[in-house]
C-alpha cells in the first residue's frame, strides 16, 4: 500500500504563499503598465508575440493556443476581440478546412513593435532591477526546475483502501 505523501510544512506554506502572492502582485503591475503605457492587455501582447516570431506572420490557431498557454475556447473568444480592433485575422487553413490560420494585421505588428520597449522597461525595472545578478541566476534555476518538475507526467494518486 503507498504511503500518503507528507503534506507541506508550515515553512513551505509560507514560502508558497509568498512566492502566489509576489507572482501574482508582479503579473498585475505588469499587465497595469502595459495597458497604460501600450493599451494592450497581456493576452494581446502574447498573442501578438507569437505571431511575431511564427514564419509569415502566421500560425494555426491550434498551435498558438498551445504556444501561449491556452485553452481555443479561450483563445477564439481573445481573437475575436483583437480581430475587431484590426490587430489580427482569421482564416482558412489552406492545407487543411477544418482548422484556421491566425495572422498579424500591420496594425497589430506596429501595435506590438510600440510596446515592447515599454513593456521590456516595466520588466526591468519591477523584476530585474528589484534583483541582486545571484538571485536572478537563482530565480532562473528555479524557474526551470519547476517548469521541469511539471513537464514530467503526474504519479498515480494514491490507491484508496478496500479499491
């Protein structure tokens, strides 16, 4: 019979919550200087990123969503709001019906070109600046061991007893 696994300390909890906490703190400073400084909210900018650096300017909608994160209800709803706003487009894959092609409007690059040294500037100054160079490397080294941590596939969870 496995053996329950050992919920986290009072010491871990509080590190968790610190690191929800800054993360979340972080994430919304980020997206209010965006918005201000770019009128694109992070969603648009990501979006927008992607489609920057996929050949053409162009990618399936199915792949961006993976790109970024997202789930295509999600997405398509996003799309619909930039499509409004001329920053991207829709269409027709052209080697397959079923799925559709997102691409970068010149609105939407220039839109993005705009933001990102504004955006790049909030970066540094919120996270990299409030950073020691040792800390940074170590942030990094954390980053990748829990983006490694949680690429791997989940354990079984634990039998229940008389299952």
């Amino acid at each position: 019979m496995p053996r329950p696994r050992k919920l986290p300390s009072r010491t871990e909890l509080r590190t968790w919550r610190e690191f929800i906490e800054t993360t979340e703190a972080l994430r919304g400073m980020l997206a209010a200087r965006l918005h201000s400084d770019t009128g694109l909210s992070p969603g648009d900018y990501a979006v927008l990123l992607a489609l920057s650096e996929a050949e053409g300017g162009r990618i399936r909608s199915s792949e961006l969503a993976a790109r970024i994160g997202w789930e295509r209800s999600r997405l398509s709803h996003h799309l619909a709001r930039m499509e409004r706003r001329q920053l991207i487009r829709r269409e027709e894959c052209a080697t397959d019906s079923r799925g559709a092609e997102v691409v970068l409007e010149p609105a939407g690059a220039e839109a993005f070109h705009g933001a990102t040294a504004p955006h790049l500037r909030a970066v540094r100054e919120l996270f990299v600046d409030a950073l020691t160079p040792e800390q940074l490397a170590a942030a990094g080294e954390i980053a990748a061991a829990l983006r490694e941590h949680l690429s791997r596939p989940a354990p079984a969870p634990p039998g229940r007893a008389g299952s």
